[in-house]
C-alpha cells in the first residue's frame, strides 16, 4: 500500500491530531502528514512526550494518533499504565516493528521479540498489519478506541507500506 | 516564599483557565485549595504534564490553558520546553514551582539548586520568561504572564517543605478527573 492511500484511511477513520518520533518504515507517511494542510503533525522529541501530547488534544476533543518505533514503545510504559489505561484516555498506537521474525541489526531484535508481548503485560490491544488488512485492522481500531476507551497498537513490519 | 501561599494566590487569580497540575504536591495543594472541573489532576505519568497541556493547548486554541508543574516534573522531560518553544501556542502558561527537592518522596535534592530552569526556558523559546522570587512580587508577575501573548513560563522558586503527608490526595478516581474536565471544556 502507498503511504498516501494510507494516510487517507486514518483520515478517513476520523484520526485529526497526529504526532510521534520517525521510523525509516513510516518515513514517507511522515513527510506526508509534515505537508498535509488537512491533518496537524507535531513531531514530538520522544515518544512518551507524543503520547502525552495526543493525551492533551483527545481531552481538548480530538481524535489522535501516535506514529513511533517499537524501540520507543518501552520509554511510553509509564505513559500508558499511569495515564492513558487509568483515565480512559484513547490513542492510535502505529508502531513500527523492527526486530520482525528476528530479522533485523542487533539493537533491535530483542524489542522484536517482546513488543506485542509487552502489550499483553499492560492489556493493551494490538493487531499485526499486513498488506491484506490494513483497511480493517484501522476501523477495528476506531471500535475499539471508541467502546474501550484505551489505546491500541498497530504494528507495521516493513513491507505493507510501499 | 512557601508553595501553599503560592498555590493559593495562582487559585484565587484563575477564572475560566484549564489546569494541567504535574503529579505529587501540586496536584494535590491545588485540589485541596480549589477543586474545580477545569483542573487535570495528572496523578501519574511524572514529567507529562507540560506535554499533555501542550496537546491540549493546540486542541482548543481559544482557551487559555495553564501548567501547574514541579521542579522534577520539568526536568524528567527537559525535551518538553523545547517542544513548547518551537510551536509558540500563544495560550499556554507554564507555571513551575521550583522547591530544589523530590518533595513528595522525602525532599531528596534535585538539580535544580544549581541549574536555572529559567535560563534553559528561554533558550527553549518561550517569548516571556520570568522568575519570582519574593512574594510581594508573585501575584502582578503572574498576572501578567496570564495577560500576555505566550507560552509565558513563570518559575516560582519556594521553600523546600515537609512532604505533603498532611495534605489530602485527590479523591477523584481518574476517569471522573476526565470525565468532569472534558465537559468543562465543552461546555465552554
């Protein structure tokens, strides 16, 4: 999938406040969103600090959505379990996943193995993007965004987006 | 000058302005002062509060929207000065209150004693930057930055104090913190 049809469907979900940390997965739909007039995208210094930031625009009334690598996931644990999952506060997680099937540099394989693993320690849903699912996995995101109230993840490997 | 009286002038003087309050003390001199909807309890997520005010702040560009925060909580997310200072949201005012300490684990120091947040906010960015002292100076200073184009950032330096054992938690579950905060915001 291209990064702009991408794009169109989290804008199309209803996701309105963009921010995060780059990955070279998501480099394009970053450069998109720092270009796109529709969407604001605040690029963020670390990737607790843009879970924070989405946590502000969805009290002031926004739909957000965080982009990070996986390697950021473990800096927003503390965001996650004391913020988002006690306030009922819902976010897009779209994590990249570096460390895929093992396959990766050595800094980032054991994040590979752990990070859907540490969504399951915290109860944070997740789904697996692939080139088949993308459409579906983003409006199960916004079901479950809007009926739970907490955040979820979706992790990208290399490869669905072009 | 001692952080109740601080509190207690910055309560008095607020009318319709969003609270984002850091966790520890001054969350919790805040709700015991003045409990109000429009006051984000952040009883967690130490260092967020300047991030979560931030988002906020770009959400509602009409509302004036006010960081309570602490000495610790700054300087865990330092990247969060910088973050403000770059995107200029005329209506934030970040408001630290600088006790040199970790006040609410036993006034263990922090490096704030010798490392001026002040200095750091403006080359941070932020268009007004001020530094209170002495009490008869605080309540126009903080006017003043209430009035004027922002982000303004006000460091308060006060005492280190006993810990805020005496002082009530706040005894709001978070989803009510939320829940409340969000129709005030709302309603507005």
């Amino acid at each position: 999938m291209k990064a702009e049809e991408f794009l169109d469907l989290l804008a199309a979900a209803g996701y309105n406040f963009f921010t995060g940390v780059p990955c070279s997965i998501i480099g394009d739909l970053i450069l998109l969103l720092e270009k796109d007039p529709r969407i604001p995208y605040v690029p963020a210094v670390r990737e607790d600090v843009a879970v924070g930031l989405a946590a502000g625009a969805y009290l002031g009334g926004k739909t957000p959505c965080v982009l990070m690598q996986n390697s950021g996931l473990g800096q927003c644990l503390n965001a996650l379990t004391s913020l988002n999952l006690i306030y009922k506060i819902p976010s897009l997680l779209i994590v990249t996943w570096r460390g895929y099937k093992d396959k990766d540099a050595p800094e980032h394989l054991v994040m590979g193995k752990a990070c859907t693993k540490l969504m399951d320690c915290i109860g944070l849903p997740y789904r697996e993007l692939s080139t088949k699912n993308v459409a579906k996995s983003i409006e199960w995101s916004r079901e479950m965004t809007s009926q739970r109230q907490i955040p979820v993840a979706l992790f990208l490997p290399r490869g669905v987006l072009e | 000058m001692k952080t109740t009286a601080v509190l207690k002038t910055i309560m008095g003087t607020l009318r319709e302005e969003l609270v984002v309050a850091a966790n520890g003390r001054v969350s919790r001199e805040a709700f015991t002062l003045k409990d109000r909807p429009q006051n984000f309890y952040m009883i967690g997520s130490m260092g967020l509060a300047s991030s979560i005010a931030l988002g906020l702040a770009l959400a509602r560009p009409q509302r004036k929207v006010v960081i309570l925060d602490g000495d610790g909580n700054v300087l865990m997310n330092l990247g969060g000065l910088p973050q403000i200072g770059e995107l200029l949201p005329p209506n934030l005012v970040h408001i630290v209150i600088d006790n040199e300490t970790y006040g609410s684990t036993g006034s263990q120091a922090t490096i704030s004693r010798k490392i001026p947040l002040e200095k750091i906010a403006q080359a941070s960015g932020y268009p007004v930057v001020e530094k209170v002292t002495e009490e008869k100076d605080f309540k126009l200073t903080l006017e003043r930055c209430l009035e004027k184009e922002g982000p303004s950032f006000l460091l308060v330096k006060v005492e280190a104090e006993e810990g805020p054992e005496g002082l009530p938690r706040v005894n709001h579950s978070p989803v009510v913190i939320r829940d409340r905060f969000m129709e005030a915001i709302r309603r507005s």
